[in-house]
C-alpha cells in the first residue's frame, strides 16, 4: 500500500476523540465480544492485522478461528462468506482494497445478493471495503465503486465519514441478516476523529444524517466529501444544510426531500465517477420527487469518467476539491 | 481420462461395503424418479407449460444419486443442474419440482428463478446459480463452517467439465485443500460443455489437478450408481477424519442437449450409441434383476407416483404478480440450514414413493 495513507498525519484531539480506523477496530471487536458467531476472514487480516491496520490485535484476542488469514482469493472469500452466514455465523470479509471487489463482484452480486429474493434464504455477511483516493493509489487502490453495488438489488451499501458513524453502521451492518457492504474510506482512518458515543451506539442502516444545518443551499454527499464540504462552505457567505447520506442502499430520501423543500437548491458531491454514479441516482429521485420545490437545477459535482491517475497533479485535478465545491455552491446561490 | 466408455459386466461387480439389498434397489428408485420426473418435465416443455428452457440431467442420474445416497441427514450440499436425484433423496418432492419448472407458485422459489435452480435449506441446501462454479466457493463456506462449530459435517457440490476452466474453480479447490475443509467436490465430465467438447476445454484432465492442489482426486465410473456411491463414501470418511477435501472425476455422457432447445448438432451420433449402451438405469436394472429383485414393479410403482405427483404440481397457481417485488432483503434473522433425508439403510430416513 502507499506510503501517504500510513503517513497521514493524525490530528491532536482531546483524549476522548477516537479514529475512524480506531472506530471499525473497536467495533469488529466489540461485535466479537458480544456475539460469538461474529468471525472475520480477508488476506493479511491475522498476523498483519490488515492492509490499514484495522483488524489489528484481533487474532491475539480472538484466535485463529475467528480471524481467519485467506489465501489471495476474492470469489473464495466472498463465497466461503456466503457458506458461513447460511450456517449461522456472522462472518465478516475484507478485501484488500474497494476495487479488488471485481474479483469476487460474482459471488456477491450474483450468489449473495439474489439468495433472499430466489430461496427467501437470509445471507448476513459484511463485505468490508476499503475504498477512495487521495494519496497517489493509482488506478487500481482507489476507486469508488459504490455505484456497481447498488445495481445489484439484495445489497445494502453504507459508506460512513465519521468515526461515530463508522462504528455505528459497522455494528448494524453485522447485526443486520442481509449482505451489507461498508465503504470506509481510506483518507478518513486516521484523518476523521471524532467522539464516539458511549454504551453500544448504532446507527440505523438507511438514515441520512444532517451534518450541518442551513437554509439556502442543500449540499448532498457521503463519505470523505462530508469534511471536504463542510470545510469548503465554512467560509461561504451563505447558510448551506450539508446532508450525509451514510446509506446509499437504502437511501434517505426523505431527509433529501425535507431539506429541498426548505432550501429550494441542491449540489450532489462524490467523490466517484460521474455517470450512472450514486450522484446520479440521488439526482434523479430529487429531480421526481422534487421538482415543485427546485429554483435551480439540481446539479453534480463529481470525478469526471476517467480511471483516478496516480501523480498527485494528475489526482486532484480529477478528485473533487474544496475550491471546486465552493465554486458550484456559488454558481448556485447566484442562479 | 476417458472419452469413450468402457463397457463392464456390471452384474458380476460385488455390492459395496454398507449397501443392503434395498439401498441397491433405493440407488435404482432414486434414478427411475429423476428419469420419470425429467420426462415428464421434457412433455410439459413441449405443451408450452415450462417457461424458458428444460434442463435435465438424462444419462447421469447415477451421479446424483450415487453421491447424495452416501451422505448424513447433516451434511450440506450444493446441488446443479444435471443432478435432480439429490433433491430427491434429501427430500424435495417432485410435485415441488413440477410446480418450480413451470414457475408456479408452489414451486421451491414460488416461480422467483426457474428449472433447476433452487434448494430447500430446510433440508441442507444451498441453491444453486447459473455460474457454474459458483457454488464451489460456497461449499468451502459451509465446510469452513462446520470446522468453525466444530461439528462433524461434510459438504459436497456439483460442477461440470466447462466449469473447470472458470477462474473460480481455482480459488475454491486451493482454498478448500489450504484450510484442510471437509468438502467433496463431484466433477461430472459429460464430455460438453453445451457445444464445447473436452479437447477445447482442456489441455490437462481436471482430476489430475487434485494432486496439484494438495487434494486426494479419485475417478469414477459415473454411470455405475455403486460405484459413485462407493467412491463418495470414501471421500466423506476422509472428510470427517479431517483429512481434507476430494475431488471425485465421474465420467459420463449428457444424452439430451444443454437444453431442451439444444438439438446437439455438435455429438457425433457413434458417440451417443457408445454411450447409450451404458445407461445407468439399464446398468442398476441388469444387477438387481441377477439379484431376483422386480424392477419391472419399482418401475411401475415410481411412475404412478411421479404421475400422480405431477397432476397435484399442476394443480398449483402462478404466483400473483405483486409478489415479484418482494423479498429482496431480508426482515429477519436467518434460521440455519436445517437437516435433509437420508435414505441409506445406515441413517434409516423416508425412502421416496414407496408404496
């Protein structure tokens, strides 16, 4: 992996602030502790502790028959998944990287996916994928391909940006008797802190949280483009309601709607490709269920359709940035 | 590996080790009700009642039945889509089959996928998908599982001599022999896949590879149902010994096309007379019969009951249209996979259309 992401710098924090990545370790092993059918299987997961480090410490607590070091094998570790969750257990995959779920995409969207509606055969299992750029990944460690899962009908997709979310969806996501697949985005592991409530939090799967309040733009986004977002409108001179979705599958549409209704004007951000993407879909749910409210095109700001290239000038200038984002806010507070 | 048969005097082979005299003649029972119900399913193909296509399993019935015959009530299975005998023997009845492969709304999917693409998990299954081998993956899963609750189960699965060449079928064979798992894993070489014939699908014999991978491979005559059973028996012994999993190589012949629209242009007709001549049905028949069983009174018995079976399947509904949005996710924590039939005289379950 790159050496950027290990190297990012964490922030000084009050001591009872925690890690996005420290959140997914401590909710995996809470889980664990709670429920002894929770096991986790992914390649360097064990001895490692994981590519990023968050299954760190968790093969000393728990053994080796509950975290599980795999050969280099996606469609195996997807389908042995999908073997372990019909027989009761909980288990919960990593793979390496968000993009190398091509590998085992067949098993997922084609065995995991479809079982409930075909058998009315309940498939709990948690698809971990480490997602996102930033840090010179290249085209193949950096991807965002949520918009691939949520084509496939019987996945839920949860892609949290905060350390309290990210626990909280993690903990529901293994609790909950579907396949759930949860984005976390590598520049959030260490750069996102943040406190994290106390006694067993869980976030419900399918609730957009307000992430700042407003009242004359609505700002829709979900993973690392929260904190992008909410630092690139701080300075604007307009009041704009920042919405994370958290859950991409189900998605909020609701809380969208509601935050329309008020604000009239909406910029969708990801952090992924353009068409056919997450930001195309929320488009147009608001562009249906909306359009009586609207005083301006819902617009997207998203990566352009390329693959994400490797040189740091090459990156941002396909990545969202900050001044893009206050850009587009501006453009639409003048329409 | 062989591409044509060997013809042996089937009758004069001794019974394997824990067959009584009525496991040989339920081995053959278990063959006539796939054959009868697959007939019968080719018929209402041809009335139009059976949407899509048919797919059957003529000529290789000894493969399933042979196979599931050799398993306990506990163990899993991940069956496909030549080998209906396994559903039969595990406990799905054929007017569950009859009302799935023509989509009605008593079928095993409630008419949600069609032929034979379904599993009662009730009775151990995993239901298969069209990407074969898909369910190799997942057999791993459910041998994982049983090491994970260490519990003495085995779990087998089904693929064919096409799915050899899938990228899939590597990861689950290295996966299942690396992690030691309690897997049986029946290639069925029908010789093609659909058109493709063996020489374009492989340089090497697939059985050879066990050894590669680390696993014992073993080869079988799979149009002699004793002779599968036997071999499956083996590989469950080592499987719950904990010496690992095994790939068993069956060789056979698919008789029909890939489909019931498939005219099989592509077999040279010598090939199907090669063949036809080893008919496991007839090779289970000309055993029993030096045996003094009456295999004319079975026949007859497993035809009554499919047929009476068939007309309780057309009896079923299509399923109401509003229901083809339900189901996607799940509301409720999932039961586990349940325990299935198991005919063999050593476990004492139902024996299927017994009079």
């Amino acid at each position: 992996m790159p050496e950027a992401v290990q190297a990012a710098p964490a922030t000084a924090a009050p001591a009872a602030e925690i890690s996005y990545l420290e959140a997914i370790t401590r909710a995996l092993r809470e889980e664990m502790e709670r429920d002894e059918r929770v096991l986790l299987l992914g390649e360097d997961i064990g001895i490692y502790g994981g590519a990023f480090d968050a299954t760190d410490g968790l093969l000393e607590r728990f053994g080796p028959a509950r975290v599980l070091d795999m050969p280099l094998a996606e469609a195996a570790i997807v389908g042995a998944s999908i073997g372990l969750a019909v027989e009761g257990l909980r288990p919960v995959a990593e793979l390496q990287f968000a993009d190398f779920v091509a590998n085992g995409f067949d098993q997922l969207v084609n065995v995991a996916a479809k079982m409930h509606y075909r058998q009315r055969q309940a498939v709990p299992l948690v698809l971990r994928l480490p997602c996102g750029g930033g840090f010179s990944g290249g085209p193949f460690h950096s991807q965002n391909p949520e918009a691939w899962l949520m084509q496939a009908p019987g996945l839920k997709v949860v892609a949290p940006s905060t350390p309290a979310d990210a626990y909280g969806l993690l903990t529901a996501a293994i609790r909950d008797p579907n396949p759930v697949v949860f984005m976390e985005h590598k520049r959030l592991y260490r750069a996102a802190r943040g406190p994290l409530p106390e006694g067993g939090h869980v976030v419900e799967i399918g609730r957009a949280r307000i992430a700042r309040a407003g009242d004359d733009l609505t700002l829709v986004t979900y993973g690392a483009m929260v904190q992008l977002a909410l630092d690139a409108t701080a300075a604007l001179d307009a009041s704009i309601e920042l919405i994370d979705v958290r859950s991409l599958v189900p998605l909020d549409l609701d809380t969208i709607a509601t935050s329309v209704a008020k604000t009239s004007k909406v910029l969708v951000l990801t952090e992924a490709t353009r068409s056919a993407g997450a930001g195309a879909e929320i488009s147009a749910l608001i562009a249906e269920h909306c359009f009586e409210q609207l005083d301006a095109p819902v617009r997207r700001l998203t990566a352009p359709d390329v693959p994400i290239p490797f040189s740091p000038p090459l990156e941002r200038a396909v990545l969202p940035q900050a001044e893009d984002v206050a850009e587009a806010c501006r453009g639409l507070l003048a329409y | 590996m062989k591409s044509s048969p060997t013809p042996v005097p089937a009758a004069a082979s001794p019974a394997p080790e824990g067959l009584t005299l009525e496991d040989r003649t339920n081995l053959l029972r278990y063959m006539l009700l796939m054959r009868r119900i697959e007939e019968r399913g080719l018929s209402l193909y041809r009335q139009g009642k059976v949407p899509g296509s048919f797919f059957d399993g003529r000529g290789q019935e000894a493969i399933p039945a042979g196979s599931a015959f050799a398993l306990a009530p506990r163990d899993r299975l991940c069956i496909t889509c030549r080998d209906l005998a396994a559903h039969l023997i595990r406990g799905v009845t054929p007017r569950r089959v009859f009302a799935q492969v023509m989509g009605l709304a008593d079928g095993i999917t409630a008419g949600k996928d069609g032929n034979v693409h379904f599993a009662d998990p009730a009775l151990g299954c995993v239901s298969m998908t069209s990407m074969l081998p898909d369910m190799m993956p997942v057999t791993c899963g459910l041998g994982l599982a049983a090491k994970t609750h260490a519990e003495d189960r085995v779990a087998l699965t089904y693929h064919g001599d096409g799915a050899t060449s899938n990228g899939t079928w590597h990861e689950a064979m290295n996966f299942a022999a690396v992690l030691r798992l309690p897997c049986i894993f029946i290639l069925e070489n029908n010789q093609f896949a659909y058109s493709t014939a063996n020489d374009t699908q492989f340089r090497v014999h697939p059985l050879a590879r066990a050894e590669a991978y680390g696993m014992t491979g073993v080869t079988v005559d799979g149009n002699d149902v004793e002779a599968v059973f036997a071999v499956t028996r083996e590989a469950v012994e080592r499987a719950r010994a904990g010496e690992g999993p095994t790939l068993i190589g069956a060789e056979t012949m698919r008789m029909h096309g890939h489909g019931a629209h498939d005219d099989m242009r592509y077999v040279p007709p010598e090939l199907l007379e090669r063949w036809a001549v080893r008919d496991p049905i007839a090779l289970q028949t000309e055993r029993l019969r030096a045996l003094d069983v009456d295999v004319d009174a079975l026949t007859a018995e497993v035809q009554a009951y499919v047929d009476a079976e068939l007309a309780l399947a057309l009896q079923s509904r299509p399923p109401d249209p509003a229901t083809a949005l339900d189901g996607v996710f799940a509301e409720l924590q999932p039961e586990r996979l349940g325990d299935g039939n198991a005919p063999w005289s050593r476990y004492g379950g139902t024996v299927m259309g017994r009079a």
